[in-house]
C-alpha cells in the first residue's frame, strides 16, 4: 500500500513555490503604487439678476438684502444700478445648493433670474 506523502510533499513544495513567487512580485518596486490623493472642491455658482421693466430700484434692493446673506442696502443698491446699467449683475457666488434656493427666491419675489452657471 502506497502512502499519500507524496502528494502532500508536492502540494506543500507547490505552496512553498508560489509563496515565494508571490514574495518576489510584492518586493518588486513596479508593483507597489503609491496612493495618489487628490483633493476637489464643489464647484462654485453665479446667482444673477437680470434688468428688466417690471421691477424698481426698491424692490430689487429689498429683494436681494432679504434673502442674499450679509447682503447690506448700500451694497444691493450698487447691484441694483449695475443691473439697470449693463442689463445683468453677479448678485452671490458660491456652493450651488444655497445658489439654486437664493435663484429660486428672488425669482419667487418676480425679479428676473439668469440660469445658475458655474462660476
């Protein structure tokens, strides 16, 4: 009767075989990749108004202090006058879910919006 050894030697000298090819693959520098990191910021939004002759000076000045933040009077009316003298002006920047409620906002009071772009 034969013993099974044999096979048993085989399969630990095969394990011993591919242990140390795998060893060798690990060692070699091509194989080891460092992680690159990478780091990316949301992409900002232009919130704009658009001039038309529906709205006063008033109410687009009370619009944009209502619901831009940080937005003064002084500051609203130099956008108000920028609106009327070159038909648009950049009301708020920034993240584009607080762009998309200060647009839907201002166009709810009537004011006429641009689309949402990137900044």
């Amino acid at each position: 009767m034969q013993r099974p050894i044999s096979l048993t030697a085989t399969s630990s000298a095969t394990s011993r075989a591919t242990a140390s090819t795998s060893a060798a693959a690990s060692a070699a520098p091509t194989a080891v990749r460092e992680r690159q990191r990478s780091v990316q910021t949301y992409p900002n939004f232009k919130v704009v108004v658009l001039d038309d002759d529906v709205n006063t000076f008033q109410h687009v000045v009370e619009c944009l202090v209502r619901f831009i933040p940080g937005m003064g009077p002084e500051r609203a009316w130099e956008l108000a006058h920028r609106i009327d003298g070159e038909g648009s002006a950049v009301v708020w920047c920034g993240p584009q879910e607080q762009a998309e409620l200060y647009h839907q906002q201002l166009g709810a009071e009537g004011l006429t919006m641009a689309p949402l772009e990137p900044a």
